[in-house]
C-alpha cells in the first residue's frame, strides 16, 4: 500500500481494536450474502477539545472521545445501517446482520478484496501534531489576552465570551467495491462574541465572530490572527448600538464579499443536492443546462481547497473530493452527489457523500461553496445603487428546497442612499425564491473571497462544517423584512 | 466488551478515581441509548437504521481558596482502565481552568423521591420494527391517498429510542431513570400548476400505544401541503399575525432563551433584571413543569440530582421567575429551580423540561373569525431573533385573512417585530394546546407585526 493518508488511520483501528483486512473482508462478506449493490463500514475514532472563557475567567475546560463504526447495506433505493460504539470484531457481525435485512433476496456471495481507492496526490490539511494535543495553558492563556485585548479597545465592551475548539478525528472506509480509504481531520474553531452597552447603559447590543479550519491550533495563537478578529467583533457590537431598524419591502441589495456566499448554500446549493433530485423534490430538479442564474454568474462546490473548513481529501464514502461547477454563466451544470444518488441518477459521484458522524447515514452535502469573480469594482457596484441596503455580515440561513424559498439574517448592514454607504440597520431578514434569486443578480464584484471558516450546515439532523465564498454582488428587487413598514 | 460493566459501577468508579487524584468534588453520568428509525417514501423503505450507544461523562472540581476549577471528559469507550484514564485526564483539566467561587455541585436538596413519571413502557422493548415500518406506509398511504395533487413526499418516518440515564455525585446522590421517545413524522409534497409545496405533521410519544393514527398523521401532512398550493406574496404592510399552534412553540423558545438564568446573569436578555414586571399581556401565563405525566420534558431529577418542579414563569403577563441550575442559580443570588439539563458529554445547563402557554378559550377559527385582515402563520424559518434585544425577523408562510376569512396562502414574506413588543400585544391565546416536545404553545394573536413582501 502506497496511500500514506490512509496507512496511519489503518494501522491505527488495526492496532487499536484489533482489526484486520481479513476481518473487514468478513464483514463485507456477511453482508453481501444478500442481494445489495453496495456494502460499506466507516470506523471513526474523534477526540474533540474546548475550552470557554467568560467574566474574564476560563470556567470550563471539555474533553470528548468518540469511537465507533456504522455498517451499511444499499439494495436498490433501499439502504440498511446499523451502528454501535463498540469496535469489536462481534459487533461487526452483528451490525453486518442487522443492516443487510433491509435486502429480501439471497445474493450471490462473491469475495471482496478491500484496496486502496484512488488515493488523491495531495494531503490538504497536513499537521505536525494535532490541534488536540497542543497544552490546554497555551489556550488558556490566548482567551485571557483576547479578554484583555477586546475590552481595551472599546470602554463600552461590557462581556466577552470566547472558546477554542479543537478536533481531531480519524476515520477509515472499506467497501464492497475495493474502497479502502483513511484519513485524520483536524478542525480548529476560535469564537468570540462581545457585548457592549453605551454610556447611558439604555441599549445593549451583541455580536458574534470567529475564524477556523482544517489546520495547527498554533495559527489562532498568532495575535496577527486573532487581534483583527477580536477588533472586528468589538466593531460590530459598537455599530450596532447605533443601529436604526431596518426598513421593509422590496429593494435592491448589495452583499458584501465571503460570508454572504451562505445566499449560494440556502438559494441554490441544498436544490442541488442529489438526493432532493433524483426524489424530485427540489424546485431545481431535472432542470440541469437551463439558465437559473444571470449571465457571468459562475458557482462551483470544491472540497479540494487546502486547509479549508469545508474541505475533505476523501468524503464519508472513500470517494476522493474534487471542484464541481453547479452553475456555469448562469446554466445550471451538475447536482452534489453520494454514491447511492449517483448510481440511481447514472451519474458520477462528486465527493459530496458527508455525514455527521459514525453514527449517522452518508448524504450528498456541500464543501465549500462559492461564486467566481466578476469584473465589477465593489465601489462601482454599490454606487450603482440608487436606494437599497449593503449587507455585509450573516448570522444564518435556512431554505425549503421544495418551495425554493429561503431566507438569511443579516448582523451586519447598512443603508444605501444615492450610491452612499450610509446608517447601519439591525434586524434585516433577506428573504426569496432560489430558481429566481441568481436570475436578479446585475453585478458581480472582482473581489471574491472566502469566509473565515466557521459555516457548519444542518440538514436532517445531521451537522457537517462547510464554506462559503462570493465575490461582492448587486441583486435586484429583493424583499428586505425590517420592522419598518 | 461482551458483558459490559454496570452503569452504577462505572459511575461509582469515575467518581472515586476523580477524589483519590484530589478532586474536591466530582459527579458522572452515564447515558445508555438504543434505537432505531426507519424511513419510508411511498411503498418504498428508504432506510432502516438501528443504534447503540454508551456514554459517559466525568466532571471534576478541584479545590482552592478562591473557588473550584471545573473540567469535564467523556468518552464512549467503557472499560475500566479507560475510565481511570478519563478521570486522570478530567482532574488535571480541572486544574488548568480557573477557581470560580459559583462553581461546584448543589449543596443539598438532591432528589429523593423518584416518582414514576410515565415516560417508559416496558412492554414497547418487544419493539416490532415491522410493525412500526408499517405504520410509516400507512401514513405515507394515506397522504398521498387523500388528493391527486399529493404526488410525491420527502417520506414518512418512524423512530423508536430507549434511554436510560444514571447519574451520581460525591455529594452522595445516585439516582437512574429509564424513558422512550416514539415518533411518526410524515412529509407529503403537492404539486399544481408546476409548483411544489411540502408540509409536514408528526405525533411523539412516550408510548407506541400513545401516538396517533398513522393514516390521521399522513391527511393531517397533506391537508397542510394542499393548503400551500398557489401561494403569493402580499404587499408590505403592518396586520395582526397569528400563530398556529407548531409555529407558537418557537416563540415560547425565544421566551425560553431570554429566562434562562444563564443569559440573565451575562445580561445577554433583555428580561434581565425584571421580575415581577409587566412584560406581555395579562392572557401571557408560562409553566414549567418537569414532572408532567408522560412529558416529553418530564424527568425526575435533573442534571444534577436535583428533584424536577412546577416552575412559574410568567402569570397574566407579569414575570415571575427564571429558569435555573446551580451555576446560574448562584450567580444571580437565587436556588436551582431544577432546570439543569445535560447529557453525558456536556456539563449542565439551563433547558426547559416541559414549557408550555396556558390555555384560553377560543378555537383557532374563532380567533381567525375574529381578525379582520391579516396573517395566520404556519411555518418559520431562519434564526432572526436577538435575546440581547429582543429584535425579531424570520421567514414566514402562510394563510391570509381578510374579513376573518381565509383567503389565500402566503409565502416568501418576513414577519418583524421587537420580541418585548409582541409579548406585550399578545391580545388572543387559542384553547388548542399540542404537545409535540417539550415546549408546547396553544395559537397566539399578535395585536401587530409588519409583513413584508412585494
């Protein structure tokens, strides 16, 4: 075996629990005793640590083992699975067993022989040593200076609150089709929310900021790092306190570049998500090279990027990540596909088969979505704006994939008035149509940039870190809810 | 691990391990799940999926003249010797955090009687899979059985989850409880004129003989997608918005999020500092009640032994209480209210156990009939709401009312406000209080919001 990536998670669940390719094979092997198509196991051994500060004090510290393996069966559209926190040997049987009753027939029992898949050329998160293993006095001591820092910045810092979270998982995939895959994921998350009160101590406002990845912890310890993040917050929470409220109705919105991308993930990106299509659920189904979008407007889903939240070299199904155009010039390309919505729709599987964890089923979910520059100047784009609102900074979003309508909260914004930034407003709810949203997109900014890598995206109960990206746009005619009237 | 180590013996290990390193205190809890959910899309089962899982979490404090040090471990391997290792791990994290006077575990009051609270039948461990499997095919039956325009459906689940919880302490408490979760969820799609809309409805139950009739389920879910098809816009404009009962329970939520006695001793609330002030209306009463029989939020002790109670909050709109564990407790001067909520992997919390609005007297068709123009709201969703603030801005769809008739259904509108307010001008509670969790809200009127759209 030649794939280094995936020799370290392999000898470590070998070692560790007493595994071997002939114990896997076995387990493939009782499954495949029915008639299935498709057969997997996914071991994972996570380590997760944080540590919170808040009243200037590190109250907590949290440390977390989670170990386990998820057998599944697919037979058709069916699929069985069975998992357990125990990695032993039985449990495999056991789990091999339970899963493969959701297939009726007997099978013809053939031998699998797991291999290494098509190992990618490259490691997009390597590490020297795991961000779980780095002294918990090191984060102890960032968090204090981040409590020092944000509150001499600003008198009207009242509370700061800050964590650094810290993963390492390990995970390793065999299937019945020979894929034999590793791989070990750090995850790093530095947060920091601040709330401040003006003089008067009548208005009190918060505001939220953080930054992370698939990276050494050692790179949020660097003050060149953190201190513009920390400043950031304290700005925000500050400019909110004199933030009017927000009008409402329809109007003409530019967004900001990076974080705003999350209008790609909720307007478009879930409607292209293989499972909703091939079931037909999504307004975006069978619509592949019709316009949905306007011309120049290029989105791609890339879960290649190194040391990107949103990134994987290989997904939960062993299939190696890859840069999928979703929309191209505004015609709509490609769906995010499993292995199991890509067989049943006879297309090719994109790397997008992601799943919380060993003890949740594999779907198809987004990496790291975004949009590709433009050619506009992000000044022209909001001069171009007679009367409308600048939005900046988003807390969340959600989208019905059915209806297509979706909506997105804004926490940072502001009035556009005679192509002028002007008064920062709170309380801005986007809200639109995904098959028409991109359609009303008129510029595209030459200024495309990631967020700072905290998204994670929800989805049947199940959480995966994601990332977004866009350019600055101007969209127009979209409806703005405020209490404003 | 073929025979794995009793609960009790695992916990009583932890904690003696934690006090032998010089821990001042320690307390575990170790939660054992098993499960299985199953979901169906017209005759079709989509997926069967069967779980198991142990977990246990360790929290050591470690002592010192200015306070405690607080750390806490878990982990899903059970073995003796990995447990020590985690207890070992958990007292020198303890020690690298700093002494907090509030922190510790309750000085007393810990539960003694544990009332048998109805959240588990034995006789639902014979689970039948199939049996249950059929139920989602009769739901999934039903929905689509009901109209032409049901086509499609994201599916039909079912899920049935066992629990047992045991928790103890070196203060002396050693307590265990068992409960089950049963659930049917089903989700139609309709389809007209080229435009799809889906809705859902669901029944969860402490008992599989509790939930409702699969086929109701399954023409509940259709009837609420029908209902959506040829929706539009309305112009902006500032109505009455009423909430239906599925929607009201999130405001229930918001109000949950600014009585927790965590967000009112950061001042991170907007009802911090406030009891006994007016702040809804007189027809705003809120309980909380952690020992309701068969509750969804029923237990009989809380995350950290302490016996669950009725809780005041809020009585004809005056704020009476906050919702407490010892931590917050001790922070803003008051005791638990028995509202500590945690699971094995993370320390305690305020949650609520079963949080609901009492009652009025109208059905919602009078409270409709009543309203001369405005929004009956059926679904939310985004997250903008402000607990700091109480600002207030979501995506909503549903019906609209004109001459207190329905007219027509509504979509792709924000419904806005300012939390406070809303309490305030909270002017009609609907008699149809539906517990589907554990936060429960009858329909509510809001006297005014704006809603904006074209």
């Amino acid at each position: 075996m030649n794939d280094t990536l995936t020799a370290v998670p392999a000898s470590f669940f070998c070692d560790r629990f007493g595994l071997d390719d002939g114990c896997l094979t076995a387990t493939l092997g009782t499954a495949l005793e029915r008639r299935v198509d498709h057969a997997d196991l996914f071991f994972e051994y996570t380590t997760e640590d944080s540590v919170a500060l808040e009243e200037g004090m590190v109250k907590t510290g949290d440390r977390r083992l989670s170990q386990g393996v998820g057998v599944r069966v697919q037979a058709g559209e069916r699929q069985g699975y069975a998992h357990s926190d125990e990695i032993t040997v039985e449990s495999l049987q056991v789990a091999a067993n339970t899963a493969r009753a959701i297939s009726e027939g007997p099978g013809p029992g053939h031998a699998v022989a797991v291999h290494s898949a098509l190992a990618p050329a490259r490691n997009l998160y390597p590490v020297t040593r795991p961000p779980t293993d780095v002294p918990v006095d090191q984060k102890v001591a960032l968090l204090g200076e981040i409590d020092a820092y944000a509150r001499s910045l600003d008198p009207r810092v009242k509370q700061v609150m800050a964590s650094v979270v810290a993963q390492h998982r390990l995970v390793l995939i065999a299937a019945s089709d020979g894929t034999f895959a590793g791989d070990v994921r750090p995850l790093v998350r530095l947060n920091v929310q601040v709330i401040a009160a003006n003089a008067a101590g009548s208005r009190r406002e918060s505001a939220y900021q953080g930054m992370g990845g698939r990276f050494e912890l050692e790179r949020v310890l660097d003050p060149k790092a953190w201190r513009p993040l920390v400043a950031e917050t304290v700005r925000l929470a500050c400019l909110n306190l004199d933030a009017i409220s927000c009008p409402a109705g329809t109007m003409d919105v530019v967004l900001g570049p990076g974080w705003p991308g999350i209008l790609l993930h909720e307007a478009v990106g879930h409607g292209l998500e293989g499972d909703f299509n091939r079931k037909k659920t999504s307004t975006f189904a069978d619509r592949i090279g019709q316009r949905v979008a306007a011309p120049g407007v290029t989105v791609v889903d890339d879960g290649t990027i190194p040391t990107r939240r949103g990134s994987l070299n290989f997904d939960d199904e062993g299939t190696p990540t890859q840069r999928t155009v979703l929309i191209e010039d505004g015609i709509l390309r490609g769906y995010l596909q499993d292995r199991l919505n890509a067989r049943l729709m006879g297309m090719a599987a994109t790397g997008n088969g992601r799943r919380e964890s060993y003890a949740h089923l594999p779907m198809p979910r987004m990496t790291n979505t975004f949009m590709l520059a433009g050619t506009d100047p992000p000044e022209d784009i909001v001069r171009s704006v007679q009367r409308g609102l600048y939005a900046v900074s988003f807390s969340g979003g959600q989208v019905d994939i059915t209806s297509g309508k979706f909506v997105f909260s804004a926490n940072e914004a502001y009035l556009i008035e005679d192509g002028q930034i002007g008064r920062p407003v709170k309380g801005a709810t986007l809200i639109g149509n995904g098959p028409d949203a991109l359609l009303r997109v008129s510029r595209v900014g030459n200024n495309l940039e990631l967020d700072r890598g905290v998204g994670t995206c929800g989805k049947d109960g199940q959480s995966v870190p994601v990332g977004v990206g866009m350019p600055t746009i101007r969209l127009d005619a979209l409806t703005v809810g405020g209490t404003e009237a | 691990m073929k025979n794995p180590p009793d609960a009790a013996a695992v916990v009583a290990h932890a904690l003696s391990h934690a006090r032998k390193l010089g821990a001042a205190a320690a307390d575990a809890m170790l939660v054992e799940s098993d499960g299985v959910e199953a979901r169906v899309r017209d005759r079709e089962i989509d997926f069967v999926s069967q779980a198991r899982e142990r977990t246990l979490g360790i929290r050591a404090f470690v002592g010192d003249a200015k306070g405690l040090r607080t750390a806490l471990t878990s982990t899903s391997d059970l073995a003796l010797a990995a447990v020590t290792r985690m207890a070992e791990e958990t007292v020198a994290l303890a020690r690298a955090t700093a002494a907090d006077p509030a922190a510790g575990l309750p000085e007393g009051g810990f539960a003694s009687d544990l009332p048998d609270l109805e959240l588990f039948d034995p006789a639902d461990r014979a689970l039948e899979v199939e049996a249950r499997i059929e139920s989602a095919r009769c739901a999934e039956a039903a929905a689509r059985a009901l109209d032409p325009r049901i086509t499609n459906s994201e599916g039909s689940q079912v899920s049935s989850h066992f629990h047992r919880v045991v928790y103890g302490s070196s203060a002396g408490f050693l307590g265990e409880y068992e409960s089950a979760s049963h659930a049917l969820f089903c989700e139609p799609i309709a389809r007209e004129n080229g435009a799809m809309q889906r809705d859902y409805w669901m029944t969860l139950h402490r008992r599989i003989g509790g939930l409702e009739d699969p086929a109701a389920v399954g023409r509940q879910a259709a009837a609420r997608a029908l209902r959506r098809l040829g929706a539009r816009r309305v112009s902006t404009c500032e109505v009455p918005v009423i909430f239906d009962p599925l929607t009201a329970r999130s405001l229930l939520s918001h109000l949950f999020a600014c009585v927790s006695g965590y967000a009112v001793y950061r001042e991170t609330s907007f009802l911090a500092g406030r009891i006994d002030e007016a702040i809804a209306s007189e027809h705003v009463t809120v309980v909380d009640d952690g020992r309701r029989p068969g509750g969804l939020g029923s237990r009989p002790f809380d995350g950290e032994g302490q016996p669950t109670r009725r809780n005041l909050v809020v009585e004809r709109g005056r704020l009476r209480g906050y919702l407490l564990d010892t931590y917050s407790g001790r922070k803003l001067g008051l005791a638990s209210t028995g509202n500590a909520s945690r699971g094995a992997a993370s320390g305690p919390s305020v949650g609520p156990t079963n949080l609901s609005l009492e009652p009025g007297t109208q059905s919602l068709s009078e409270i409709v009939a009543t309203t001369p123009r405005g929004l009956l709201v059926t679904e939310l969703i985004g997250q903008g709401f402000n607990p700091v603030t109480g600002d207030y801005s979501r995506g909503a769809a549903g019906l609209w009312i004109e001459g207190g008739e329905i007219t027509h259904p509504v979509e792709e509108v924000t419904i806005a406000g300012n939390f406070g307010e809303m309490l305030r001008a909270l002017d009609k509670v609907g008699s149809d209080l539906l517990w589907l969790g554990s936060i429960a809200s009858p329909s509510v009127r809001i006297a005014g919001m704006t809603v904006a759209g074209s």
